[in-house]
C-alpha cells in the first residue's frame, strides 16, 4: 500500500490543471511528439544498463523496486545556470501485483550534481526501493536526501544492504559513472504529462490510480517488465 502525504491529491491535480492551461494545441502536439523522444530513449537507457556488466546489483534488486526514474540525459546547464539537468520518466511498480505503471515525466535538475569522471552528459536511473521514495515523487517537489534518502548504488554485484530509499545508477560514454545527486530537485513535467495523454493527469492518476495509458509506451513498459526478476 502507498502511504500518502496529506497534501499530494490536491498538489498534483494542481500540477496536471496548471500543464493543460498552458498547452495550445500545436505546443501540445510538440510536447507529446518530445515525450516520446524521451520514452524511446529511456527503453534504450534501461538497456543498456540490463547489458552492463557493472549493474549486476542493479539488475539482481530490480524485483525490490518500488520505481524507476529514468533520465536518458542528464548534463551540465539543464535546468540550472552553470548546474547540471535533465529530463527523464517513473515508472511505478505495484508491490502486490509486480505491474509497471505508465510513464511520469519528470524534470531534475540542481546547483551541485556531481559527475566523477569526464564528460557533459550521463545516463542515470534512480532505483527506488520504498514506499517514502514512491510517495515523495507524487508531490509538486521532491529533493533527493531531504524528502528521501538517496546513495550510490553498488558497482558489479556489490555488498550492500538495500537500506536507503532511492539509489543512484549512472553511465557515462558507455562505462560506469560514479554520480552525486543528493540535493538535487525533481519535478512534474505538468505539461509534458498533459501532453502524452491527451488530458490532464496527475502523477498520481498515473502510477496510483492507473488511469491514463498510452500504447506508445507498451514497448518500454514491456522491457522493463521482462528484466524484472520474478522470484
């Protein structure tokens, strides 16, 4: 069961009435055709991170999830002047049923990420493992390491005890990537998610409630679905 924060229904239903107030019908089109940019490239991202031989504890604790944040790039001057940001999507998983959810479009973006090694761009997926790191994502803002507790998470097949709620994976020019995104800000994408279904929507009519769909996605969902250890 999710356990929600007081205020997430009315913040979020905010969110999804603010993205269709400020969509005209072409810049809707533009950004529905954009989410799709991002949900294809996130199925590429996840690949990619299933065939790493670095991401054997990703892999193994996949069937812990709670979600996946997936952000196909996340570089320097996203979001932040002289910060780093990106765009990226959540799926949400049924803790009962295994079921992946739809797609959330999501911006993040702070001052301070840290990429460890050379290079502007990286694919990072944040693997979410508690029902506090799910429910933080269904509000109007979620900061990494206040709202949840975020670490690196493990090279190779790893030791590490799963304790923390979200752990940070990233890639950069095909190899592993050490990453520092503690205190970074994620946000609703409240007109990319109006957009790509074609109504206003929450987060929490998406990965809760179940009540949107785009078969656009199915590709990507199916991917996901079939990495997952069933256990």
């Amino acid at each position: 069961m999710i356990f929600l924060r007081a205020h997430s229904l009315r913040s979020s239903l905010w969110l999804a009435f603010v993205g269709l107030a400020s969509l005209a019908p072409d810049g809707r089109a533009d950004e529905a055709a954009a989410a799709q940019t991002v949900v294809e490239n996130a199925n590429q991202t996840f690949t990619h991170f299933i065939m790493d031989p670095d991401m054997v504890w990703f892999r193994d604790n996949l069937d812990k999830a709670r979600g996946l944040l997936i952000v196909p790039k996340l570089g320097r001057g996203g979001f932040i002047i002289g910060g780093s940001g990106g765009r990226g999507l959540l799926l949400g998983r049924d803790s009962q049923t295994g079921r992946w959810s739809q797609p959330v479009f999501y911006t993040i973006g702070s001052a301070s990420i840290g990429l460890q090694i050379g290079g502007e761009l990286s694919e990072v997926i944040l693997l979410i493992l508690s029902n506090k790191g799910l429910d933080a994502m269904l509000s109007t803002k979620a900061q990494l390491g206040a709202d949840m507790s975020v670490a690196a998470g493990p090279v190779g097949t790893g030791t590490r005890v799963a304790t923390a709620d979200v752990f940070s994976f990233a890639r950069s020019k095909g190899a592993f990537a050490g990453l520092t995104v503690e205190g970074s800000i994620i946000t609703p994408d409240g007109a990319r998610n109006t957009a790509y279904y074609g109504k206003a929507v929450s987060p929490l009519d998406i990965l809760i409630r179940h009540s949107a769909s785009n078969p656009r996605a199915d590709e990507l969902i199916k991917n996901v679905t079939e990495h997952t250890p069933k256990r």
